[in-house]
C-alpha cells in the first residue's frame, strides 16, 4: 500500500530566535503534505522540556586476589535520572475518522507559553543533557501513527551586571622547587581579574605576578575550563574540559613577569547552568605556572558565563587598581604611529617544542651535582632566550671620537 503522506514536519514562527526565555510564545505550525485524499484521525501537538543524565559504573574492585576469584561476575549498571521542566498538550485537529484531506499542503497552527518560572537552559553534555522539543502525531483510521519530534533552545538568563558577579576575583600561591637535596627557591603566582561574570565574545583581561626564585625556566598559561557535573541517585559524575588558553613568555631563573591585563578571549561556550538538580555547568580561569621537571603551580578562579552582557559602566575595581599597575593603551592613540615591532617570542617557540628539549626531574638533578651548582637555569636560557625588546632608539650608541686639537697658526713674536 502506497502511503499518502509525503510530508510531516513542523515549522516555528520563528526560524532565526537563538533562544526562548521564560513566558515567552512559541507557536509555528504543523506541515502534512498529501498526495492524495487522505483519511485522518487527529492530529495533537506536546511540548516537553527535561534534564537527563545517565552514565555507566562498573563492579567494584575485591580487595583480595582470593575474593576476586570467588566473586560473582556482575556487569556495569546504568546511573539514570530525569527532572522535567515543561509538559503541555494539544489537540489541532479531531474528526470521528471521517475527516479527509485533499491533494497538496495543509498547515495547523499551533501556540503555546513557557511558565513563568525560571527555566534551565538548554545544554548537550558528554553525561547529562537539557532538551526542549515539540512532538507532532498524526492518527490516521487505517495506518499506523506517525509522529515527528523538532527542538528549541531555551535560554535562562544570568546578568553578568548583577553585584555579585562585578566583584573582583584575586588568589595567589607559592611552590618551593627542591633540586637534588638542596632547596633552589620559590615560585610565586598572583593573579586578580575585575569581575567574576563574563558573556560569550568577550576578552577576561588578567593580571598575575609570576616570582621565579627557582633554577628552573619556567612557562605561564592561562586556561578557561568547562566543569560539567552530573547528579543522580545520591552519585556524582564529573567531566572537565579545557575550552580556550593563552601562554605567557618564557620566565628564565632569577627573573619575574606581569601580565598587566593580558586578554584571553571566551569562545562560544553554553550559558553556566547553576540552578538545576541534576545538570550543572561551571567555569573557572586557571592560571599555571609549567615547571619543567616538578608539579606545575596552579591557581583556578571561579567565573560565571551569563547571557547579558557587561554594560560598561562600572569603574575598575579598587583592589585591582592598587595591587597592578593601569592598562595604559589608550595612551598609544595621542604617539605618532611606530613601525610594528616583531612577533612575541611566546608565537615562536612552540609549547611542545619547549616540553620536548625540557630535561625530566631526575636529569637536571643528575646535571647539578655533577656540575655542583644549578646550570639548569643557564643551558635552558641559552636554548630559549627571547631576543632583545625591540626598540628603534641604539641602547648602546658609538660614541664618535674627538678630532684632534687644531694647531695654531700664528706666528710667536720673536725677540726685540
């Protein structure tokens, strides 16, 4: 039997909408396309809205070889869980089963509205998700039920504006680098941003303070991650994912760096989600110091990606202020142009390249005692040493020499 029904979708009003927010209409229409006179029952409408986790953990471990062996074989179970946020119905259309269609396109509207509450935003994790979607099904007297299911995003708004997220976010650490059985000294790390809440497209400048006492060269980076966290029957599943990073220049022994607001620029990333109880999404800023040899040195702030944007209006914050010095770019505007200076040092020498000329714990200790001091510091400063700041004014300018003292021409007096 030739089925008559070439097409069934559904169609929003508004195709381009990046997202619908509380209260809000979603309404479209319901396309059937026939190719000849066609019987229908009805045709009803769901919308459905939910957060979903589910993940798999295996047996547990014995704790002896001999338990193991007596233990019973058990197979990895499924954590599974669901909270629903939207449920709504209706029926577009309803006939005794007499009702016909004929030949060609035939649309049914249809309109719902979101509740007033405040509604989790859509979200696609690698355990646990948050969906919205419209469900269409077509009832037909003598066919089988067809039904076609379409997505919508949902978006629950954060103000970064608010005053919690305008507060300054500030931490620092300290890690002291032991060489062989001498202590080669400490490395430092301050950082401070301006504000906790950022939205999609902007820049988070960073200020840190990096203190290399060490023997070692050391490499700083900055990195936004991605916590997502999955909550079900009294269990907890984490994933954490690195979503965008900058590195810093090479810090040989001895010496210290300032990022006075060195920027790092937030990809496009899914709202936080904080307020659902089985779904969360999180973001920090992590900065690290790379210690070739020994744990790297790492500090995370916690920041929030909401969906309205930083209105500009606050001031920097104080304690900011005091602590680093002023971004004075702006200043750059009233000089007269200057030729482009070269490329960072940081774009030259590859992160991997550095790692894979970067001797292991155990060498550089070897090379100091036999050398009996810490040469670490000085083979790797040889190898990555940046050029000079470029600079068109001569630092060491050749002093022409003096000419000569002139003799004189005019003839002495002669006695009397």
């Amino acid at each position: 039997m030739i089925d008559t029904v070439k097409t069934l979708g559904i169609v929003f009003d508004d195709e381009q909408k990046n997202g619908y927010c509380s209260g809000e209409i979603v309404s479209g229409h319901v396309l059937l396309v026939v190719s000849a006179v066609t019987q229908i029952k009805a045709i009803k409408i769901t919308a459905r809205g939910c957060a979903q986790v589910c993940w798999s953990e295996g047996p547990s471990r014995a704790s002896s070889p001999i338990s193991a062996a007596m233990a019973t074989p058990s197979l990895p179970h499924c954590i599974k869980e669901e909270v629903e946020y939207l449920s709504a119905s209706e029926t577009l259309i309803e006939t005794d089963g007499e009702g016909r269609l004929e030949v060609g396109k035939h649309e049914f509207a249809f309109r719902f509205q979101l509740p007033q509450r405040h509604l989790v935003t859509s979200f696609a994790g690698r355990h646990g998700r948050v969906q919205y979607w419209v469900n269409a099904l077509l009832q037909r007297p003598s066919a089988q039920d067809q039904s076609v299911r379409r997505e919508f995003p949902v978006l629950g708004h954060i103000d970064v504006n608010s005053p919690s997220l305008l507060s300054p976010v500030s931490t620092n650490k300290e890690k002291m680098i032991s060489c062989w059985i001498f202590t080669s000294g400490p490395i430092s790390l301050s950082v401070n941003i301006e504000r906790k809440g950022y939205c999609n497209g902007e820049a988070i400048p960073i200020y840190a303070e990096i203190e290399n006492c060490s023997s070692r060269l050391v490499v700083p980076k900055a990195t936004i991650y991605q916590i997502q966290t999955c909550l079900a029957k009294g269990r907890t599943k984490t994933y954490k994912q690195a979503v965008a990073s900058v590195r810093g220049n090479h810090i040989p022994s001895g010496s210290s760096d300032t990022w006075n607001g060195k920027t790092l620029k937030i990809p496009p990333l899914s709202p936080s989600i904080l307020t659902s109880t089985l779904v969360r999404v999180e973001y920090s800023l992590a900065v690290m110091v790379q210690i070739p040899g020994a744990r790297k040195l790492k500090v995370e702030l916690p920041i929030v990606i909401g969906t309205i944007p930083y209105d500009g209006l606050g001031a920097r914050s104080a304690s900011v202020s005091s602590n680093f010095s002023r971004d004075l770019s702006w200043l750059s505007l009233a000089l007269p142009e200057e030729p482009e200076a070269p490329p960072n040092y940081a774009d030259v020498v590859s992160e991997a390249e550095f790692e894979r000329h970067t001797p292991s714990l155990s060498q550089s200790e070897d090379l100091e005692r036999q050398l009996g001091g810490p040469v670490f510091a000085y083979i790797q400063e040889f190898r990555f040493q940046p050029p000079p700041v470029y600079c068109e004014v001569d630092p060491h300018p050749v002093q022409a020499p003096e000419p000569p003292a002139r003799l004189s021409t005019t003839p002495s007096a002669g006695p009397f």
